[in-house]
C-alpha cells in the first residue's frame, strides 16, 4: 500500500472514531395507558355501588352514567374530580330483576373532557345474595351413599351454578384443622378420622361477591365386616326360571340387613363355575323373618333371587355379603338344599 493510500486509510478510520463517540439523542416515547374502571362486587350498606377510575386524562371533568344501556344525550352531566389520573364515585344500584339468586347488568359510563371531546367505559356487574355450589362426594361402587369403609373420602366443589363464582372453599371434621379445596375438575382426598362411626364434615364457602356459607354432610365410617352364622341356601324352581333362597344371621354395627352380595355357583368338589355376580339387593329381595330374634345382636334375614338359569353341575354356592359400607364377609361354600319333590300316586278302585 502506498503512502497516500495509508494516510487516506487512517484519516477514514479516525473519522468513524470520532463519529461513534459523538453521543446520540434519545428520544423518549411517552405511552399514555388506557382509563380503566372498576365496580365493587357488591350494594354496599348505603344502597350504593363504588365506581373507581384510574388513568383518566387529566382534563377529564364530567359523567353521565346509565345502567345497561348508553346514557341518553339529553341527560345531565355531573362534576368529577380527578386526580392524578384516578377518580371515586358512588352510583345507585341497578333495577331489580326479580332474580333471587343473581342478576346480571352492565354499567355505563361517559365522561368528558374539557374540550368537550367524550369517551366511553363499560363494566359488567352483578348481584349476588348468596352461595349457590354442589359438593360433589365420590362414593365406592360398592357401598351405599354415605357410607364408606376408606381412610380418605374424594370430593369436589361444583359451582356451575354460582353468579359470581367461588373464590374459596375449605373443610374440616373437627372443627380444629381445617384445609383448603382446590378449585379444579380434579378430586381432592381428604383424609377422615380414624375412628369408626358418624362424621360431620364441615365446609365453608366463599364467593366473588363475599357471600360465605357454611354446610354440613354427614357419613358413616365403618371398616368392620359383617359376622354371618347358620347360613344354609336353597334353589328351586320358579316360574321364571329358578329361585335362590338364602337364610342366615347377619351382625353389624351399622347395618341391619345385608345390602349386596356375590354368589357363584360351584360343583359337586367346589369348583367355581362361570364368574361371581356382584347384585345389589333390592328391598323385596331380603327381608327380617317374623322369627323371635336371638339373645345376640344377629339379625335372622331371608334373601330371595330369582336367576334365569342353573349350570347343569351347579351343586352348591359360594357367595360373599356386604354391609352398607361396602365391607364383605365370605361364607363358607355350601351345597344346595332342595326342596322335596311331591309326586301324586292314583291307586285304581278294585271290586271286592
């Protein structure tokens, strides 16, 4: 590279030196945010409702205000102070609709500035007077409604119906410890006493408009099988089919009659045949014999069943009772009593 071209070279690179420590001007964007407003979610003691703004122009001045509709161009204008940006104004109530539970409205508000130039917000509202939600209690298949024989019981809250939505729900047993219920589609464990017998559980809710109510469910917790003793079964013709007859004693706490069971038929060793039926028995199914009852706490009970059909090598039965709770208790596998065959015999008339 020649001389000159090198002193052309670096008078260039001086330049763009001296061009990038020359300090730029920042020009600042100023963002002018949107006015909002907000109601309170309630009619407060005084018959009002509380309306808040905030980020209001400066000169904003005055208000028109309707519900569920625009204000009219011919009503009245009112004063409102504003200050850096926010403004508070109490406004009645909306019309009743006659709806006990929840009414929805909309709240309309014009508000115009000193140029006379207007703009227009709007807020939905509603009135909510009470707590209207479902709990929602995931009982075993294999027990009765309010019955269980868990240590823990799944449940959740159901507000489908609720005006303004639930905000929080909590529950407890003991009136000491209480636990919060996720509001989701999931169901939450709650964990019950250990001990056996009847549970108050207790709830609480809380929804947007900061109505709260509490309510009560009540369950049985039994975790104790039933005792049978002097089981004897019976099958039978029928006129549909044939008829399963069972008679027994049945013991618990908490029930006074079986509520369901499972039989399967077995052979002549004790096989099983075919698979058990689980049935839940229907109250013209098992009844409490008129029979003087014992000096213990059984209950003599008599189970009647009509089944279609018998397994030609069906020779006994093996079934399983359960109390309301769910709890199950085996008997021992056992062969069929059948009832005697009458047969009618013509003797013929001889002469003597």
């Amino acid at each position: 590279m020649s001389l000159r071209r090198q002193i052309v070279f670096i008078v260039l690179v001086s330049l763009l030196v001296s061009v990038g420590l020359i300090p730029h001007r920042v020009v600042a964007q100023t963002h002018t945010p949107t006015p909002l407003m907000y109601l309170s979610n309630y009619v407060d003691q005084i018959g009002k409702v509380a309306v808040d703004f905030s980020y209001l122009p400066p000169t904003t001045q005055e208000l028109r205000w309707r519900w569920n509709e625009l204000p009219a161009d011919d009503e009245a204008w009112e004063e409102l102070p504003v200050g850096n940006g926010f403004a508070f104004q109490y406004v009645s109530p909306p019309p009743d609709t006659g709806n006990p539970l929840c009414q929805h409205h909309t709240f309309y508000a014009e508000l115009r500035k000193q140029d006379g130039s207007t703009f227009v917000l709007s807020s939905p509202f509603a009135i909510d007077r009470s707590v209207d939600v479902d709990v929602d209690l995931l009982w075993s298949s294999r027990a009765i409604v309010g019955y269980t024989n868990q240590d823990t019981i799944k449940l959740k809250v159901l507000d489908d119906q609720e005006c303004t939505g639930i905000i929080s729900a909590g529950i407890t047993s003991d009136m000491l410890v209480g636990y919060d219920i996720p509001l989701t589609d999931e169901y939450y464990t709650y964990r019950l006493p250990f001990n056996e017998g009847p549970i108050t559980l207790y709830f609480e809710f809380v929804d947007r408009a900061n109505n709260r109510e509490f309510r009560q469910i009540e369950i049985i917790r039994d975790t104790t099988p039933p005792v049978l003793s002097a089981i004897a079964a019976t099958i039978g013709p029928a006129d549909h089919g044939h008829q399963l007859t069972m008679i027994g004693q049945f013991t618990d706490t908490y029930a006074q009659l079986p509520w369901a069971i499972e039989w399967q038929f077995i052979d002549h060793t004790g096989a099983s045949i075919n698979d058990p039926v689980f049935h839940i028995l229907r109250e013209s199914e098992v009844r409490l014999p008129e029979t003087v009852r014992l000096a213990t706490a059984a209950t003599p009970f008599q189970i009647t069943i009509g089944v279609e059909t018998v397994p030609a090598q069906a020779a006994g039965i093996s079934f399983k009772l359960f109390d309301r709770a769910g709890n199950g208790q085996t008997s021992e596998p056992m062969m069929f009593t059948t009832p005697p065959t009458v047969h009618t015999v013509y003797v013929p008339l001889v002469s003597r």
